[in-house]
C-alpha cells in the first residue's frame, strides 16, 4: 500500500495541481474569458435576491379550447346531418344527446385518426379527448396526454412572455426555468423588492378594443367595470383589434394637459381593422379593456387611419411604463398563480456569508489544533490532507460552477469535521499493528489496507444520504447535499490517495526507529 | 481535553441498562411528538415568515405583536432572532395573490412603530408547495433509511442490517422529540439535518459492525458479548476522535454560523451525540439478541473465497 508508481503519482498531484488552478480562479476577476471566468455561484441566500414560484392556471385555457371545439363540433353535427340535444360546455367537458343511430355516426367519424377535431397523438397513443356516453348523454373531456399537449404549450408560451417581461425591466442575470408541466421557477439576484415584477407576472395583459353597445342588448354584450371606479359599461363581445395586433407600446406624456399615456402602433393588419371600424362609427365610444376592466373608453371623433393612438387612463408615468411594457411583451396565454415567494435582502446575505466564513475559519482551526495535538506528527499528514481537500473541493465546485448556499457553507464545515475520520480511522488501525508489528513499513502498509473497508464504508453511508437530498432537496438545502457529496469524494482522494503518499514519507524517514503513536 | 481512554471497557454489562434507558427515551420522545406536536415551519405549514430589522432600539416585542395583530393576519408569531433589534414573524395567511401584501404590511408597521423597518428576508409558501414540501422531506427521510437498509443489508448479515436501522431510527425519534419538547421549528434545513443523521450514524455504526465481523472470524470460540466489547474497545478512539472533530465544526456552525444555521446545527450536535451513544449501546446489544454467531459470518467468508 505504501508503494505508489510513477504514473500514480502524477496523476495524484496532476490532479491536486489542475483543481488547486481552478480553485484558485475564485479570486480571478474576469468575465470574458470562457476559463477564467469559472467561478463558485453565490446562492440567492448569500447574495441577496428574490426566487419565485410560479403556477399556470390552466384551466381558463382549457375551458377556452373546448369551446371552439364545441363550435367545431356543431358545425360538424350540421355538416353530417346529426341531431343533437342540448349541447353546451360546463365543467371543462362538453355535454349534448344523441339518439343511437346518430351515436355510431359520432362514434365513427370522433374515432377517425384524422378527423381534425379530435386529435390522435402517434407519440402518447391517445386521442386528444375522451367520451363517455350514459343513456344517450354524451360526456367529452380533455383525455390526459390532451391535457398534457395543452399544459405543455401553455407553459412554453407563457415562459416565453415571462421571460420578455422580466428582460424588459432589466435586471442582473435572471434565471427563468421550467418546473414540471406547469410551474415556473424564476431567480432574480440582488433584486431587493420584488413587488414590480411580481405585479407584472400577476396580469395576463390581455388587450382587447372593443365597440360600447348603444343599447342593452344582452346576448352580444357584457357588462364590465373600469379599472379604477365602480362604474360600468356594456361592451360588445366582438374584439375590433386585440393586443397581439400591436407592434409597439410606450410611455409618453400627452403634450396638451402633460398626463402620462401610452402610445401605441398597430400592424398592418390592426391599422387597417381599426381605421375601418373608427370610420364606421365616429361619434360612438370604442373601449379599450385589459384584463376585463375598462382602461377608459374616449368618443371616436375621427377616423384613425394611421395605425398609432394613445390610451389615457389615471396613469402615473410608472404605471404607463409598466402598460406599455406588458403591451410589448404580450399577453400571457393563462394566468400565472404565483405559489412561492422567497427574498433574502442584500445585507442578510453579506452578514451570512460573513458568518459562514468565521465559522468555517473557526471550525477549521479546531479541527487542525485538535489532530496535531492528538496525533502530533502524523497529525500533520491528516492536515495536510484536510487542507487539500479542502482545495479540492473548492476547485471541483468551480469546474460545475456549483451554486454555494448558507447550507452548503454548512456542509463544507461538515466535511470538514468529518473529513478527518478517514485518517482517524486510517492511524488507529495504523496504531494497533504497531503493536504486534515490528516493522512499521509492514504496521502502516496493512494499516492502510486493513482500514479500507471501514473507511469505504464509512463514507459510501453519508454518500447515501447526500444523493437522496440532492434529488428530493429543494433550494438552498440542495446546496448542502452538493458540498457533502463532493466532499466525501475529495475525503477519499486526500485521504487513500495523497495522505498515504506522505504516509510513505514518513515512513521512509522513521523506518529504523521504533516510533509510537 | 486529554481523556485516557481505557482499553477494556465491558460494554456489556450495561447494555440492560441503557437499553431500558433508550426505551425510556423513545416512549417519550414519541408522546411528547404525539401530544404537543411539532412547530412546523412556513416550509411546511404555508405561510408568511418575515425577518424584521427595526432601526429604533426603543421598540420592544409586544408593540410588533400589536400592530401585526391589528392588521387581522390570522395567526401570528413574534420572536427575537439573532442581533438586538432582529425579530423573525410568522404569519399564518399568506395571501400571495396580492402583490402589495408585503409592502402594506412593511408600511403599516413603519407608521405603528415610527421606526424603519428592514424587511431582511421574506419567505412566503403557499399550501400547494408547503404540502409537497413535507411529502418529499418524509419521502427523503424514508428513502436514506431504505438505502441504508439495503446498503447494509448488501455488505453485512441480516442482523446487522436489523441493528443498524434500530440505532439510526433510535436517533431520528430522540432528536426529533428533543425539537418537539423544545418547540424549536423544523423547517426544510431541519429535514437536511436528519438526513445526515442518518448518515452520520449509520456511518459509526458500520465502523463497529465492521470490526466485529473481522473479529468473528479471528476469534472462533468466544461469544458475541465478547467480540463486541473487543471491537467496541479496539474501535473506541476512532469513534470519540471522530464525533469531538465533527462536534468542533457543529459547534463552531452553533455559535458563529449566524441565526439561521442554529436550527441546523443544534438538530446535527444532537444527533452526533445520540448516534455515537447508539451505536455502541443500541445497534451492538441487537447483534447479540439476535444471537449473531460466528457462524453467521462464514458464509460470506465462503462467498467471497
């Protein structure tokens, strides 16, 4: 054990010597360089900053598809000579009665692979929907993989619009991810107050500019209330231009009363549809909803045929910024639910990371102190060994640009404390030979072999433990299992590996004195 | 801190004692777990918890109380955190539809107090992900004790893979129980803690189990009780020298690792102390009421020749 060949020596100190490098580069200040700029993260726990969880509400959206299917499906029943019965949607599935002969025509065409209205998925084996018939009554619900096609899209669009959203207000390297099939996880370093973004994921900005009814006409109409004031108008169904038709949106001030508004651009498309309407219908209120509340809702007085206008509101100029930002970056296609808030102000941070330096510092010391005082000169090697795994596992950790967190701090000091009992075990057993052993070559040399179960098995039981946190952890406690894991790896590297080789030093040097440990 | 350890301790004569005294420690460990609870955390529970700063050294605790409870928040908890003028809140609603929600509560304690108020950390968890919380923290616990189970049950016999998971289950339930009577919360880092627990006793365990195995194969006409106080005496420094190392960098975690880590740390000193007792008191003792002989290890001996 105490014989190590020329090879296995270079590639221990090869290694050493590559992860002391990228240990190192922690201290380097550089962000261009795709290698120097490798460095250990600093959680949102360390550095201050906002993560939120955010949950699509999907089942606006749902509820909106089935709709059309259910003007699908009317057109289909009319087309084929159907007779149908109280056809209407209620609780996310569609409902009719069919008489039986008119059920097997349903069945035939619903269950044709290419029919377009119920989709069949290749990939999941599935239609999009699924029916069940009782006495006649026919039941059609989103089938499961249906429901997973619609989850999946919606979340990859409103993704989309999130991340357009949270780009606009700029802040410092953002991180937005999905999280199963319809979260999203968003990290905001050094934001201090996350209220603005918070209100501006809270809104689906959905921009609609539609014709006031002159008179109550209830069944091409709803009743909706503005913004600010209890008043309510009745608004035709019928949507002029929507906000997907705009190009551009900003905040301006109106140069005649100095109120803040935002300005906006119509496509080609938007320009054209809302100079037409507007032509039609000078002397009418056209309004302009977000959200199903009336922004405000002025008097046509000309025909608008250049595309741009403005809408006035109550706006401060904050709040027409932030109108014409969701305006730009579009409607998120379901509202957003937001399940989880954390933030950790900049100054906590800064006193967390000067606790967790002081206690590492401190912890280190102890361990250090306390090996040489037990085991004097082999108690060097142990914190040779400690020193270097340390090292190691700063380097390791800035190769995977790791995220370091208050726990993971934690875990570091807990390598360290128990990083050592590698060598503990190591120099008992060591101690113990020595006692039936004359030779010490041969009392260190079974000593290092004889301890290797206990140690391998040792270390693989807090292993264990540190890989089921990494999977089923969540934030900054997964932190904690990174720098355990890692570190018990290390452990095993300073200890079989370069310990042993200052081991054979020492052995070398003391090999005809009878030594005591 | 210079203990001469002596080298022929018999263990086994207290294993009666301690054993009933283990018992002891369950039962209530376990009743006080049942009858008052555990304070869980927002991690757990839902809700709002906030780290307040407050600039104005004058205000004391129950002016806080007061104005939160003013604000009709349903449950609330205010209690000193760290540094003089640190105080953590618990709130139990968490009303993460309204965006102002923080923000009105930061305003109406600024005009109630007339002091600034730093809002240092917030943390606010609605039910939905406070429930999945606590499933995958049980979930995890349960799957290392699994792990463990089977890891050991690989590597060793049964008996040992059965002692094993009684010692660590042992100190899973002790330390448990202490946070219990303590009313201290358990919270996401908490779970983490136990976690290692579980390794870390495991771990001291597997050190003992594995010089006892070694042992039945060298000494093949001695009894089990024997063979444990042999391995437990020849294992004994290892075992202290570990657990006062990892003990140092816990404790130095305790008193210097800021307010948040308390939690953490106290729950692993306490677990550290309790595995290494369970290892030589709880996981050995069962080796020798399940009668492990030497004959139980031979087989492996025939396996691996």
């Amino acid at each position: 054990m105490l014989y190590f060949s020329k090879i296995k020596l270079f590639i221990i100190y090869f290694v050493i010597f590559i992860l002391t490098i990228f240990a190192s580069l922690n201290l380097v200040n550089n962000k261009e360089n795709f290698f120097l700029s490798k460095k250990i993260n600093l959680g949102l726990d360390l550095q201050g900053g906002s993560y939120l969880l955010l949950e699509v509400d999907s089942k606006p959206i749902v509820n909106q598809y089935l709709q059309q299917k259910l003007i699908e499906l009317r057109k289909n029943f009319k087309k084929n000579k159907i007779k149908y019965q109280n056809l209407s949607l209620r609780n996310q599935s569609i409902n009719f009665l069919l008489n039986d002969n008119d059920i097997k025509k349903f069945e035939e065409f619903f269950l044709n692979k290419e029919n377009d209205i119920n989709l069949y998925y290749d990939k999941y084996r599935s239609y999009e929907l699924d029916y069940f018939i009782e006495n006649g009554l026919i039941k059609i619900k989103y089938s499961k993989f249906g429901l997973v096609e619609i989850k999946n899209s919606t979340l990859k669009q409103s993704l989309e619009i999130v991340r357009r959203r949270i780009d606009e207000v700029g802040t410092n390297e953002p991180t937005i991810i999905r999280r199963g099939n319809d979260r999203i996880l968003i990290e905001l370093p050094g934001l201090e107050d996350p209220n603005r973004i918070k209100k501006l994921l809270g809104r689906t900005a959905n921009l609609t500019f539609r014709l006031v009814s002159k008179e109550d006409d209830s069944f091409g109409s709803e009743l909706l209330s503005f913004e600010n004031t209890d008043e309510k108008l009745n608004v035709n169904k019928r949507v002029v231009v929507g906000g997907d038709n705009l190009i551009n949106a900003k905040a301006a001030y109106d140069n005649r009363n100095n109120e803040a508004v935002v300005s906006f651009t119509f496509d080609r498309v938007g320009a054209k549809k809302f100079g037409r309407v507007t032509s039609d219908n000078i002397g009418s209120k056209i309004a302009i909803i977000l959200d199903k509340k009336i922004i405000s809702a002025p008097v046509v007085r000309e025909a608008i045929l250049s595309g741009s206008g403005q809408i006035t509101g109550d706006f401060t100029f904050q709040s027409a910024t932030d109108l014409a930002l969701l305006l730009r970056s579009g409607a998120l296609p379901a509202p957003l639910e937001i399940i989880e808030e954390r933030t950790v102000g900049p100054d906590l941070g800064e006193d967390s990371i000067k606790a967790g330096a002081i206690s590492l510092v401190i912890g280190f010391l102890l361990v250090i102190f306390y090996m040489l005082y037990k085991y004097r000169q082999l108690g060097i090697i142990a914190d040779l060994a400690l020193i270097i795994n340390l090292i190691l596992l700063v380097g390791i950790l800035t190769i995977l640009e790791a995220t370091l967190t208050l726990p993971g701090i934690a875990g570091i000091i807990l390598t360290v404390g128990m990083a050592v009992d590698a060598n503990v075990l190591i120099f008992e057993r060591i101690k113990e030979e020595l006692k039936t052993e004359n030779s010490i070559i041969h009392a260190f040399d079974s000593g290092y072999k004889r301890a290797q179960s206990a140690v391998l098995d040792a270390n693989i039981t807090t292993l264990i433990s540190a890989i089921i946190l990494f999977f089923l952890g969540s934030g900054p406690v997964k932190g904690f299992a990174v720098t355990l894991g890692i570190g018990i790896l290390t452990t095993l590297f300073s200890a079989y590996l370069f310990a042993r080789h200052l081991s054979s030093f020492y052995v070398m040097k003391n090999k005809d004195r009878k030594i005591k440990l | 801190m210079s203990f001469k350890i002596p080298k022929d301790i018999k263990f086994s004569n207290y294993y009666k004692k301690l054993n009933i005294f283990s018992l002891i420690l369950i039962i209530l460990s376990i009743s006080i777990i049942l009858i008052k609870g555990l304070n869980l955390g927002v991690d757990f529970m839902g809700g709002t918890l906030i780290e307040v700063r407050v600039e104005n050294n004058t205000i004391n605790i129950s002016e806080i109380r007061q104005s939160l409870l003013k604000m009709k928040l349903g449950d609330v908890n205010v209690k000193k955190f760290g540094k003089e003028n640190d105080y953590l809140v618990k709130i139990e609603t968490t009303n993460l539809k309204n965006s102002d929600f923080i923000q009105s509560i930061n305003n109406k304690l600024t005009s109630d107090l007339g002091s600034m108020i730093n809002f240092r950390r917030v943390e606010n968890v609605g039910p939905k992900v406070s429930s999945e919380l606590l499933k995958a923290g049980l979930l995890a616990i349960s799957l290392s004790l699994a792990a463990m189970l089977f890891y050991i049950w690989i590597r060793f016999e049964w008996q040992f893979s059965l002692a094993a998971i009684a010692a660590i289950v042992h100190d899973v339930i002790i330390t448990v129980g202490i946070f219990s009577l303590l009313s201290y919360e358990v919270n996401l880092s908490i779970v983490a803690a136990v976690l290692t627990i579980v390794g870390y006793s495991m771990n001291d365990t597997v050190v003992i189990f594995d010089r006892i195995r070694e042992n039945l194969k060298k000494y093949l006409k001695i009894t089990i009780s024997d063979i444990s106080n042999i391995s437990t005496n020849e294992t004994l420094s290892r075992t202290l020298i570990t657990s006062v190392t990892t003990l140092l960098a816990l404790f130095s975690i305790y008193f210097f690792g800021g307010s948040i880590l308390k939690g953490f740390s106290f729950a692993m000193i306490i677990g550290v102390i309790v595995g290494t007792y369970s290892s030589i008191f709880v996981a050995t003792p069962i080796l020798k009421y399940t009668n492990v002989k030497q004959k139980t290890v031979q087989k492996i001996n025939e396996e691996n020749n």
